[in-house]
C-alpha cells in the first residue's frame, strides 16, 4: 500500500515545489535582460510557464509508462539521440559553439536528449534476459557506443555536459558492481580527452585560469576576465549570494539581476534568486534536491528487478550532479560550464527533459516496487 509520504509522492512534490519556485523567480529576475532586448517583462516568464506545463505532462507520461516495456525502445531512443548530436554538428553555431536545433518556434538541446537515452540504454543492456546482470566483457561494445556520443558532445564542444553525462553514467555502472579496472579506463580516457581540449586546443582555457585566479582572490581583478568574463561573472555570482543574507532583500528587489550578473535567469538562476530569498531560499532548494535524491535512492532501492535499480539510479544521480555542478559554479567552487540548474533555470530542453527522468523514476515505483533492498553485482 501507498503511504502518505511514498517516495512517489515525493518526487513530485519536490519537482513541483522546484518548478514553481523557479518559475517566480525567473519572473523576478529577467525583466532587466528582457527590457534591454526590447521584450516584454514577462516574455521569459510566459515561455517557461508553456515548457512547464509540457514538462508535467512528459512527468506524468514517463510515470504511467511501464518501464519494463519502455526500456526496449532504448537503443531506437540512443540512435536518434546519436543523429541529433551529428546533425548539431552539421548546422550554423554560435560563435563556433553547435549546441542547439532550430525547428521552427522553438528549439532544443540533442545532448539533453542524449543523456537520458544513454541512461536507459545502460540500464537496459546491463542485464540478460533472464534478469540477471552480464558479464562485465560483455558490456564494453555499449560502453563504446556511449563513447561516440561523448565525443560528438566535446566536439560541439560542450565539455560540462560531457562531464556530467559521463559521471551520471558512472554511477549507474558502479551501481551495477562493474569491476573497478573497467571504470578505471573510460577514466582515464574522458581526463586524457578534457585535458587535450582544454591544454592542447585550448578550449575554455582561459575560464580553467580565471577559476584558478579566482579561487586564489575571487574578488580580484584578473587579466584573464578580459578574455572569457569567467572571473566577473564568479565576482558577481558571489556578491548576488552575498547580499541576501539570512532572508534576502525581497522579490523583484535584487540589484545584481540589472545586468550586472550575467546569464541571471539561465545558469546562474541560484545566485540572482539567492539575493532575493536569501540564506533561507539557498538551504530550502538545497533541501529540495536533497530530498529528491534520497527518494530516488528509496526507489532503486525498492525495486524488484536489476533495470528498474539501475534506471532509478542513473536518472537520479544525473538530476542531482547536474544540481550540483550549477550550485558548485554559482558558489564559485567549479569552473563555468553553463549548465542549467533541474526544474528551476529557464529552459525548456533542460525541462522537459529532466521531469522525463522524473517521471521514469516513479514509474519504477509504480510498476516495479516492492519492499526489501536487493544486492546487486556485476559478474
């Protein structure tokens, strides 16, 4: 029987306390960036609203879906996702950054989509047919195969996505018991192809040297924040947490989100929000994420067969890093990545596809829980 309080029901609770937080708070704080591009206070406002509510509709989907049933569609799902990273590559980018396909009225990210795909595909391929996980040699064509989507991403290039797709992944192997030399070696390439990128092409270099001047004086006024604005937008990140204090200066009262914090409503959504809700807001969506991590753990946990633990695990762990990361940049503790902060940050890709994942982790509890803890081992 269902309890009050089921791991369930807090997922959703705890999304939607996110989501609405987050969508005030975009209201907030992008009127200054919207005014200055001469639209409406509101226009950030009104298009997350829209993504939100396709976003609960993709939740309740992935929750009323069987996930048994829905795993075998992973490898479909992983090759289209494989396409859309080629096809990214193949159109006009920005400032030689490919990142985004245009379709019309709206657009989307292939390597959110990706993400989630490879996610499943893992937790789908991890296991027999009759339930039980393979052999550990068995599984490195499919981590090659994740592989090439990894590097289609660093070559966008989009290497805080690639770091986050791969630890999320990470921690759905070392969950499924995969012996410690097969992880040492996807390890090892991943830091042999970030260092190459960012010491031998010098790709965002110079955001590495503004976060390592930063942390050495981050209030300082470094040389390298000429180039990349990494060591300004650290400066005002910090100063936007600093100034709420305990209870913030009040919503629509913050004076950081008047252009002076970059990218106020999008990646750094945690700080221009800190200055308004304060110390009280940053330790209440901490809570959030917090919470949501556990009630996924609660529901792999719970589950009756091997791919509804890994999916439950891979998707939460991926939800909960990429919060991380985000808070982690906005509290000036990792380089800028412009990774977007779960259910809170404006972005429909990011959206839709993070209640996705919520949405599949409460199907494993709808459809494949049960109590008991299992112990599971790769051979």
């Amino acid at each position: 029987m269902t309890t009050r309080w089921s791991p369930e029901k807090t997922i959703i609770i705890s999304v939607a306390l996110l989501m609405a937080t987050g969508l005030i708070f975009i209201y907030s704080v992008s009127g200054p960036y919207s005014q200055q591009r001469d639209l409406a206070a509101w226009h950030f406002f009104l298009r997350q609203l829209v993504w939100a509510v396709l976003a609960m509709i993709a939740l309740f989907i992935g929750s009323s879906l069987n996930y048994r049933k829905f795993l075998k569609l992973s490898p479909a799902l992983l090759i289209a996702s494989l396409v859309f990273l080629v096809m990214v590559l193949l159109v006009p980018g920005r400032l030689n950054v490919h990142r985004w396909i245009e379709l019309g009225f709206f657009r989307f990210q292939p390597s959110e989509v990706f993400k989630i795909s490879l996610l499943m595909y893992m937790a789908h391929v991890l296991v027999d047919d009759k339930g039980k996980p393979k052999e550990a040699r068995r599984i490195v064509p499919h981590l090659a195969i994740g592989g090439i989507g990894l590097l289609l991403i660093a070559a966008q290039p989009d290497l805080g996505t690639m770091a986050l797709i791969f630890a999320a992944t990470l921690a759905l192997l070392f969950a499924a018991g995969l012996p410690l030399k097969y992880l040492l070696v996807p390890i090892l390439a991943i830091l042999v192809l970030g260092g190459a990128m960012v010491f031998g092409l010098g790709y965002e270099k110079d955001r590495v040297d503004d976060y390592v001047a930063s942390l050495q004086d981050p209030f300082g006024d470094h040389a390298e924040a000429n180039l990349s604005r990494g060591s300004y937008q650290i400066r005002q990140s910090l100063i936007s947490i600093g100034s709420g204090g305990l209870l913030g200066r009040g919503l629509g009262d913050g004076g950081q989100k008047n252009l002076f914090l970059p990218a106020s409503h999008t990646d750094f959504i945690f700080s221009a929000s800190a200055e308004e809700g304060g110390f009280v807001l940053c330790v209440s969506i901490l809570t959030l994420f917090i919470i949501f991590g556990f009630a996924a753990l609660k529901i792999a946990c719970r589950a009756t067969d091997l791919k509804g633990f890994l999916l439950a695990i891979g998707l939460g762990a991926m939800i909960v890093l990429q919060a991380g990361i985000n808070i982690g940049v906005a509290l000036g503790l990792l380089p800028i990545t412009g990774i977007t902060l779960p259910f809170f940050s404006y972005g429909g890709s990011s959206l839709v596809i993070s209640c996705a994942a919520a949405g599949l982790i409460m199907s494993v509890a709808r459809h494949g829980g049960a109590p008991g803890v299992r112990s599971l081992k790769v051979r």
